[in-house]
C-alpha cells in the first residue's frame, strides 16, 4: 500500500488524465467553460435582483427628509385645520401618515439585510425610534426646527447606511463577474494549450507522416508518446512504417539480386556466343586443314607404297607426320571442346556436379566431391577458368593416373578460396613434376590460373600415393 501511494505522489499532474479519451476530456473541458458561464450569470441575476428595489428604497428613504420638513411647515401654519384637497382630512394628519407609509413601506423593507444587526438595520430603528419620540409623530405639542432637524439627521444616516450596503453588493457583482470572466479566460487559456499539445500538433505530424509514406519515405517517423488514441495511432502507423520499410528493402535487395543475375546471364550468353563463334571458325579453318592433311598423308603413304615398297625412310617420316597431325587434331579437339563449354547452370556447385556426373560413366575411377562454393559473386569469365581447370585436372585422373578415387575439396577462408584436386592413382612422374608444363596439357591449367587471378600447384601426395593439384584464388581478384 505504501508503494502504491509513492506511486501515486511521483506521478505528474499532466499525466492523471492521459487515459481518458481525448474525446471525453474534450467535451469535460467544454461542459466546465458552459458551467463557469452558467454559475457567472446565475451569480449576477441572483445579485442584481438583490439590487434591483435598492434605487427605489433610498428614494423612498429620502423623501422622509421631505415629509418631515412638510410636517415641520405645516404644525406651524397660523390656521390649524386646514383640510388636505385629495384625502379631506387635516393637512399635519395627512402628512403625518404619509410618513408612516413610507417608513412602513414594502419598497423600504424589501431593500432591507435579513440580518437584524446589520448597520441598515439599526439605522432604520433609530429612525423609528427618533420618529415616535418626536412631537411630528405625536402632535401634543408645537415640533421645533432643532427636533426637526435632528430627525433629518437620523434619515441621513439611514440613508447613507443603505446607499453603502447597495454599493457593496454593486462591488460584489462587479468582484464575481470579474472573477468569473478571469476563471474563464484561464480555462480558456488551457484548453488553447492543451488542445495545441493534445490534438493539433500531434495531427499534423501524423499529417506529415502520412504525407511522407504517400511519397515513400518509409523512415519517417511520428513518435508520438503517451496512452491517448493518436498516441496509439501514431504507433501504429510507426510499425506499419517499419513493416513497409522492411518489406520495401527485402523487395530492393530481390531486385537488385535478380539484376545482378539478369547481368551476369546476359554476360555468360555473351561470352558463350563469342566462344562458339571462335570455336566455329576454328572447326570450318583449321579442322578441316588437318582433316585434308591427313587425307593428303593417307594419299602419299599409298603411292609411295607402291613405288617403294622396301624403303623404310619414307614410312619413318610418314608415320611421323601422321602422328604429329593427328596429336594437332586431337588438341584442336580438345580446344574445341574448351570453346563449347557452356556454363549453363546457376552457380559453380551446380556446374562443378553436372560435370562429375558426365564423367563418372566414362571411368572407374570414383569422383567424389567435398565442401562447396557458395556464392562467390564471381564473372561469368572467371567461373568458366574456374570450371576448366577442374574438369582438366579431373581428366587428366581419368586419363592417367589409373586410380580407384579422384576427390575435389573445396574450402574458404574469408575471401580466398583453394580447391584441391587429388587421386590415390600412380602418381606423377618425376619428369613431369620437374617441367609440368610440358606435359598433359598442364600448360593450359597455369594459363588459366592466371588469367583467373590465383596460382596453381601440382605435385604428388606427400600423405600417400597418387597427385595433388591445388588451385588457389581471391573473391575479391
């Protein structure tokens, strides 16, 4: 309990209605200005119908001054008895009683405190009591101008007594109005303020958020705070932001990645359509140059064969120049072939399998491969360097070394990659080990090496038998 009231005693005042809707402390703010308006004209009319017989009540109690010097006049007039014209009786009785009427008058009495020690109060009984004691009110005797007089003084002061009791309750409406006016214009004054911080400034950045997502500015952000409904609004339209903002950037990275794989498909058809136009001009020019040597050696062996039949010179050079056509044929084949490679699959992983599994029925040796590529973000030009070595260095196994396993291993360390290509077959020759560039065509695995950016290491296996052929290479090259 005593936490709950800490609680209660740290929260700030601003924040005792934050979870009432705006709506309802809207209408509250507006029901309190009507109240304060409607207690501020209730409290003037309750006062100013307090006010309203008082002008006629200090009438009433001034023209007692004028009855008693009436009186005076007439209890001195050298005829008594003269009759009044409009009540025919004598003129002292008349004016006598007209006295008592206004002394005794509801104009005078209603214009009176309840208070029966009020100042007015006592005034007016001094009055009545001066008047009864006076010879005006009784006539036995001859009233003097000092009786009159201080009658006269009597009223003054009753008067004065009344007109200060009407202008105090004048000041108490002048106060409350006053007051009212003030209470008001500061309600008026907060509910400016908090119809500013509450409503209109949260609006418009909720408008300029709005505005901003419309022109697909996803960061833009309101952050409006608090437990009110454009506190909650702004909350949501804050996560629906963020979700679009995410959505928007999964979407650019799928376009961006689709571009870049439109780009390097446009490269690879490029440069597979520049390959086989090389690999066309070289199969119509020079394919068929050899194709017709050898026609032209079959043609020459066969006359000279008749002409020279015991003449073992010339089959030497014969034999000879057919064996060097036919390894020429053989490497144009080869090289067409290296030209007519197409790197049609999507990534290396991929080609480097579609390649095992189009040797792997041509062989007994096993193919096996372990680890993978990945996404190198390679060129197109690259890759093919790539895929070429392997597919040599795979033929060359199959071709020479007489093994039962061939295995490419494939690791990364950051952006550098070595894939090493190793056999448990005969190993390699010592000759060749010494100038491998002479040799199954070795030369043109280091030339793509180069060209490919990395360096390549063929030597026999020092954990066993067989050859070791590693290829080392930058991402980034």
């Amino acid at each position: 309990m005593n936490t709950e009231v800490s609680t209660t005693a740290r929260r700030r005042p601003g924040n005792l209605f934050q979870h009432y809707p705006i709506t309802l402390r809207l209408v509250a703010g507006l029901v309190l200005l009507a109240g304060l308006a409607l207690a501020s004209m209730t409290s003037t009319l309750w006062l100013a119908s307090s006010v309203e017989g008082d002008a006629r009540a200090i009438n009433e109690a001034g023209a007692l001054r004028m009855s008693t010097y009436r009186l005076l006049v007439v209890s001195h007039e050298r005829v008594p008895g003269l009759i009044h014209p409009s009540s025919m009786e004598p003129r002292a009785t008349y004016w006598r009683r007209d006295f008592e009427l206004r002394l005794h008058s509801p104009t005078l009495r209603f214009a009176l405190p309840d208070d029966p020690t009020h100042a007015v109060n006592l005034a007016l009984t001094q009055v009545e009591n001066a008047w009864a004691s006076s010879a005006l009110a009784t006539g036995d005797r001859m009233p003097t101008l000092v009786e009159a007089q201080g009658l006269v003084e009597v009223i003054d002061r009753f008067v004065s007594a009344l007109e200060e009791y009407s202008e105090r309750k004048l000041t108490l409406i002048r106060i409350t109005l006053w007051t009212f006016a003030g209470l008001a214009g500061l309600l008026v004054v907060v509910l400016g303020i908090w119809l500013w911080r509450a409503v209109i400034r949260p609006l418009g950045r909720l408008i300029e958020q709005a505005a901003a997502l419309q022109q697909t500015r996803l960061h833009a952000r309101s952050a409006l705070k608090g437990r009110g409904e454009l506190a909650t609004l702004s909350r949501s339209l804050d996560l629906m932001a963020a979700e679009l903002s995410a959505i928007y950037a999964n979407m650019q990275a799928q376009i961006d990645e689709r571009t870049r794989s439109l780009a390097d498909e446009r490269a690879r058809v490029a440069l597979q359509e520049e390959r086989s136009v090389i690999a066309r001009e070289l199969h119509d020019s020079l394919a068929q140059t050899l194709t017709y040597q050898k026609m032209q050696l079959s043609l020459l062996q066969t006359r000279l064969q008749g002409r020279y039949p015991e003449d073992s010179d010339w089959q030497e050079t014969v034999s000879i120049l057919r064996t060097n056509v036919n390894e020429g044929y053989r490497k144009l084949r080869e090289l067409l072939s290296t030209f007519r490679l197409q790197l049609n699959h999507p990534d290396l992983d991929t080609a480097l399998a579609s390649t095992v599994s189009e040797l792997q029925p041509n062989t007994p040796t096993h193919l096996l491969v372990a680890g993978r590529f990945g996404d190198l973000g390679l060129a197109p030009q690259r890759e093919i360097h790539i895929l070429h070595i392997l597919r040599e260095a795979l033929s060359n196994i199959i071709k020479h070394a007489e093994a039962e396993t061939a295995q490419v291993s494939i690791e990364r360390r950051y952006n550098e990659v070595s894939v090493r290509v190793s056999d448990d077959g005969r190993g390699l020759p010592v000759a060749v080990q010494e100038d491998g560039q002479q040799h199954w065509g070795l030369s043109i695995l280091g030339e793509r090496a180069r060209q490919l950016g990395g360096t390549l290491q063929i030597r026999r296996r020092t954990d066993g038998p067989g050859t070791e052929v590693t290829l080392t290479f930058s991402v980034e090259a």
